[in-house]
C-alpha cells in the first residue's frame, strides 16, 4: 500500500494525470521482473463528500491516492527485488516517484488483506 500526497506545485489533475499516463506504464514494464501480479490506482475525487468524512471524523487531509500493489506472496516480492534488474527496476520506479510523489509525505507498507463485504 502507498498512499501518495502529489508534489506542492502539481494541480490534482496534473499528478493524477501523470501517475496514470506516465507511472503507470512504467510499472507495467517492470511487473514481470519485479513479480506484481496486479497494480491498482485509486484516485482521489475532487468531491464534497471527502470533506465532509474527513471533518465528521476529525481527521488529517486527505491522500491524493492511493497504489495497491499485489504479489503472490511475500517470497515473490523479495524475490523480485533480489536480481541485478529487479533492483535496477526499483530504482527506475523510484526516480520516476520523486518526480510526482511528495515522497516524505506518502507512507508506503507492506500488509495482508481480510475481506468482510464482497456483494
């Protein structure tokens, strides 16, 4: 999980526009290597009702979204950082973050999903 705050002088519309157009792609050609099964972006909406959650719960601003990445476990992650290119392929993601990513602002963590509700 990576919740992403945009750089101060990107619009939400420019980061948005950027990580789905730019990032993404890139990601994509690195998801063999890297061994992610699926990567999701979740965008934030420019609506009145994120405030509205945010105040009623009296909580911090909101992210400007969020990236799911997926493996098969927690061996295939590893692993795919472990090689000389899953390295290289990390590094190439990262520098591509510091160009739209408030990178000291995004927390990043690993975590196990549990599901409730699937209608």
């Amino acid at each position: 999980m990576f919740c992403l705050r945009r750089k101060p002088e990107l619009s939400l519309a420019e980061f948005q526009r950027y990580w789905r157009e730019n990032h993404a792609p890139l990601v994509q050609s690195h998801a063999e290597t890297l061994r992610i099964r699926r990567y999701v972006q979740v965008h934030t909406m420019d609506n009145p009702a994120n405030e509205a959650f945010r105040r009623g719960r009296g909580g911090p601003e909101g992210f400007d979204g969020v990236a799911e990445l997926w493996w098969d476990s927690l061996d295939d992650l590893m692993a795919g950082g472990s090689t000389d290119e899953g390295r290289a392929a990390g590094r190439a993601l990262l520098e591509d973050e510091r160009r739209f990513i408030d990178l000291a602002n995004s927390p990043l963590w690993v975590a196990e999903e549990h599901e409730f509700v699937n209608r």
